[in-house]
C-alpha cells in the first residue's frame, strides 16, 4: 500500500516487530470477502509493545507504559499496516472455521478491537526459499552432468539411508517375534528397545536394552486427586444434612421463643395496672 510506504522507519520497524514471530503476538485467521487474512486482538499487541524483546530493540519507539503502546500502536493503524475489523460468525459449518471479517470505515485503535494485518513483513525467507527450491530442480536435472565423485557421492548417501531404513524395520521385526515368544514362553513377555517408538532423542531409543511388559502403575497424583475429590463431595452431602439438620433446630427454637415472649407480655399487663 501506499501508506505504509510512507511510514517513518520507526513505525516500519514496530510493524515489522509485530509482524514477526519473536513478537508473540497471538494470531488468528479469519476471511475478508473470500480471502484469508490474519488477524490479532488489540490486547495482545500492547503485550508485545510491553514484552522484554521489544525492549531488546533498536530504531524504534521507547515504550515503558501501557498509554504508550497504545499511542504507538495508533500511529501503526493509521499508515494501514493493519485495519480495524468486526468479527462475525464461522464461514464455515464448523465452529474451527474461519470467522467472517468486516472492515469498519471509522478506523482507531483500542485494545478490546480486532484488527486484520495487510502488512506481509519482511520478504527475504520467501524470496530465499524460492531461490533455494530453483537451484535443487536445476540440480536434480542437471545430475547427468554432474563430476563422477559427486554422483558417486549421492550414491553411497542414498545407500547408507536406505540401509538405515531398512534397519529400523528390521529391529521393529525382530522386536515384535521376539515379545511374541517371550509372551507364550515367560509371560508377560520382554521388549526389546522398548524406547524405540517412543518421543525420545536418537540415543534414548535404544535405551534400555529391554525391559518387562508391565503395565504402567498410576501415579500418586491421579490417586490423590480422586481421594479429594471423594473428601469434596463427603463434605458437600455432610454440608447439606447439617443444613437441613440446623433449619429444623432453627424452627424448633423459634417456636419455643415466641411462647415465653408470649408469657412474659400478660404477666407485664397487671404490673402497669397496678
């Protein structure tokens, strides 16, 4: 747009600075008339203005206050890095789909508002990963004239990988027959590796060497989570009788209150009369 070619540099960088991923701006995505476009909240911009990395900063605007940011944050709006939308239901029949967005004419920025980006940020990782996606065709297709030792190279990688592979397959074969065994012979049965599937580093997959096929003892939290939870809802029924319990004894006193309330008037009438 033009207006953000316009911007001072300052604005440029604070534009940038939420545009970017160290920001920690929360995004989400919405639809203006059929397109895609993320959008944020006004709140969690002036979070990131207030946030230690945008403190880390250099050539842009100081922010130590809360009136600060959201001034700052006004100057951003009004060069159109951003425009205040109204956000509608779900485009689609899913609740996770996209929500409608609405661009409103009278544009200002209040952290209770959302706002739509039409600043893409910085263009250099696109730009280099197109560069890089070219010159990986280029070379795949210019293999053949390629020096014999560098085809020769690529061969024994791709045969190293492949034999890595078929490796792995080769473990989670013998591992399988050999529980299987292990589960007929001496039950419950051994694993080999058995790490070996699990989100564990390279190294820690193949540690222990094997181990039992015991099932997994539930931890004492789970336990004493359902132990209070017991405790709640004894106390709760507990709570209840004594409730109940207290009106009727409340009743009782009330009535045995009035009687000698009652008494006590008709004996006070002959001590006036007197």
């Amino acid at each position: 747009m033009e207006q953000q070619q316009k911007a001072p540099p300052e604005i440029k960088n604070v534009a940038q600075f939420l545009r970017s991923g160290s920001s920690g701006l929360k995004v989400r995505v919405g639809a203006l008339n059929g397109k895609r476009l993320d959008y944020f909240k006004g709140k969690s911009a002036v979070k990131a203005l207030l946030s230690p990395s945008y403190a880390k900063l250099k050539n842009v605007p100081k922010v130590t206050s809360e009136t600060e940011a959201v001034t700052i944050l006004r100057a951003v709006n009004a060069f159109a890095f951003y425009l205040r939308v109204q956000r509608g239901g779900p485009t689609g029949s899913s609740s996770s789909s996209p929500k409608a967005l609405q661009i409103i004419q009278e544009q200002m920025f209040s952290p209770d508002e959302y706002y739509a980006w039409f600043y893409e940020g910085s263009q250099w990782t696109t730009y280099a990963g197109g560069i890089l996606m070219v010159a990986i065709m280029l070379a795949g297709v210019m293999f053949p004239l390629w020096p014999p030792i560098m085809r020769l190279g690529v061969w024994y990688l791709s045969i190293g990988m492949l034999g890595l592979i078929g490796l792995f397959f080769g473990i989670a074969i013998v591992r399988l027959i050999f529980y299987i065994i292990t589960v007929i012979v001496a039950s419950p049965g051994i694993w080999i590796f058995p790490q070996l599937f699990a989100d564990v580093g390279f190294v820690d997959s193949f540690i222990p060497l094997w181990e039992w096929d015991l099932p997994k003892k539930k931890s004492k939290k789970k336990k004493s989570e359902k132990g209070e939870k017991k405790e709640k809802g004894k106390s709760k029924k507990n709570g209840t009788a004594e409730v109940t319990s207290a009106t009727i004894e409340e009743v009782d006193d009330s009535e045995s209150s009035q009687q000698p309330s009652r008494g006590a008037r008709i004996e006070e009438v002959p001590d006036e009369d007197a």
